[in-house]
C-alpha cells in the first residue's frame, strides 16, 4: 500500500501518528545499539580518571605535609643554632 491510499482509508492523523511511532521506535533502536554503549565506556573512563585525580590529591597533600615538616624542622634548627650562637658570643666576652 502507498501511503495516499492509508490516507484515503484511515485519515492523515492516523497515518501521521503512525509515522511518528515508528520514529521513535526507530530513534530508540539507535540510541540503545549505539549510543547507550559509547556512554557506559565514557562513564568508566570518566571514574577511573576520578580516581587518579584522587589519588594525586592525596600524594600532593602528603608531600604539602613532608614540606611543611621539614621546613619547620629547618626553622628550628636555625632558632637553636642562633640560640647556640648568641650563648657564645655572650661567653666570649
């Protein structure tokens, strides 16, 4: 059947409408076959990267930590060795 006779049995609404099912059942189709697939692959990368950015976050903390130890560490050292320093200039005298 040509779709001029569809129109002359069942009306162009009925005709239309049914076009228009037929549409979605075919975007439908499309997208579960062939886009659904891409997105679960793109979804696990996107985790795993996640992941890693975590990962990183951590290791900049710790070694922000390591820094600001050793740098203390190195301040007072240097406030013992002026302490040292002053206690023997005061002695030398």
């Amino acid at each position: 059947m040509d779709v001029v006779s569809l129109i002359n049995k069942y009306g162009f609404p009925i005709v239309a409408a049914g076009g228009m099912g037929y549409f979605v059942y075919y975007v439908w189709t499309w997208v579960t076959t062939e886009i659904k697939p891409v997105t679960s692959e793109a979804n696990n990368v996107l985790i795993a990267l996640i992941d890693r950015i975590r990962m990183l976050d951590n290791d900049l903390i710790r070694l922000n930590q390591k820094v600001n130890v050793i740098l203390s560490l190195r301040e007072q050292g240097n406030l013992k060795d002026d302490s040292q320093k002053s206690t023997a200039d005061s002695t030398d005298k």
